[in-house]
C-alpha cells in the first residue's frame, strides 16, 4: 500500500529546533496537526503540502515522499 | 488541545444537559397525562417548539462558561484556528449524526408501523436526533483524540 511520509522533524531540526508551533504558524493550520503529520496520522493536502515547503524552502518532494 | 478538539468537549457536555433537561421535561409532563387526549399531540409539539430555543439557550450558555472557564485556568485564550483537518474530522462527525438520526427515523417509522402509539414514535425520533447530536461529537473526539 502506498503511503506518504515526510521529512518535517528533521528539517524543523535544521532549521535551529523551529519548533511544533512556530510551523504551524507559518503554515496557517493548528500545532495538532504537525504534530499528526509528523507521527505519519494524517496525509495533508496538496495546498498544505506546498506551504510546509515553502516554508522551509525546499521543494515538495524534499518534504514529503511517495513511498509505494 | 486545539480549539475544534475543546469545542467539541464543550458541545458534548452541553448536549448532555441539554437532553437530561428534555428528557426530565418530557418525562414529567408524560407522567402528568398533559399528553393525553385528542389534543396531545399539539400539545407535544408546543412543548418541544417551545424547549428548542431553551436548548439553544443553555447551549450558548454552558459554551461560553467553558471557554471562560478554560481562559481563566489555563490562561488561554481561543485563537479560532480551524484547518483542513478540523474540517476533515467536523465532516465526519456530521456523518455520524447523519447516519445515526437517519437510522432512528427508519426505526421511529417501523416502530409506528408496528403499531406503537404516535407520541412515542415522536419521541424515538426526537431521541435519534438527540442520539445523533451525541454520536457525532464523540466520533469526532474519538478521531481528535488518535489524531486523525
């Protein structure tokens, strides 16, 4: 089964420990719901998808992968 | 806890008063024979045209307390955000409810049928819409809760 999985914690580490909320900020959405992505719960939208890289600026597949 | 997640604790507890209060009315009034008669089903339906904007009422009431309540405690206030995975979840709440009251009319329906009286077929649909008020805001706790 496919399954979409990113690489937001390490790239909230790279970007000096941005934490949870400060994302979440950027990103227009709750810090629940990073906290979901990151724990692999919740698949975001193509919208959410291109915010959350475009706040790290790194292109969409640099964040999120299809693994099949 | 995200605004939508305490909303809905805040909408579940509420729905819980506002049905013991209906029921506690409805149950009373039964016991009084004011249900009785030719004319008891209008007089059922006064009486539940009547509560609703009551129910709004403590609704609106028991929210805002909560929201104050949880401000004062934890010093926080309600910032509003709704995303798209609140949304995703408040859909499937409405679907629960959707299935539950839709469920309970079929059931109210059969039970007339059946030949029970039309007052207490009344009130099963009354109490699916109740069921489905309390079904939908803890299927949407549930998904809150494991996260999506």
């Amino acid at each position: 089964m496919a399954q979409i999985t990113n690489t937001i914690r390490r790239l909230r580490f790279d970007a000096g420990e941005m934490t949870q909320k400060d994302l979440a900020a950027r990103a227009g959405v709750t810090r629940q719901t990073i906290n979901a992505l990151e724990a692999g719960k919740y698949s975001p939208t193509l919208d959410l998808a291109f915010r959350i890289a475009r706040v790290f600026g790194k292109p969409l597949e640099e964040v999120f992968q299809y693994d099949e | 806890m995200s605004f939508t997640e305490r909303s809905t604790i805040a909408e579940l507890v509420t729905s819980l008063a506002v049905i013991a209060l209906f029921t506690w009315v409805i149950v009373t009034r039964q016991a009084e024979g004011a249900f009785a008669g030719p004319e008891g089903l209008q007089i059922w339906a006064r009486q539940i045209l009547w509560m609703i904007p009551v129910g709004i009422g403590v609704g609106i009431g028991v929210s805002v307390l909560l929201a104050l309540a949880y401000h004062v405690t934890l010093r926080e206030a309600f910032d509003g955000l709704v995303d798209e995975r609140d949304r995703i979840i408040v859909l499937f709440g409405w679907k629960v409810t959707a299935i539950t009251i839709s469920t309970g009319f079929v059931a109210a329906l059969a039970a007339l049928a059946w030949g029970v009286t039309p007052l207490l077929a009344l009130n099963l649909m009354l109490a699916s819409f109740a069921a489905g008020d309390l079904a939908g805001n803890a299927a949407r706790l549930w998904r809150y809760r494991r996260g999506y």
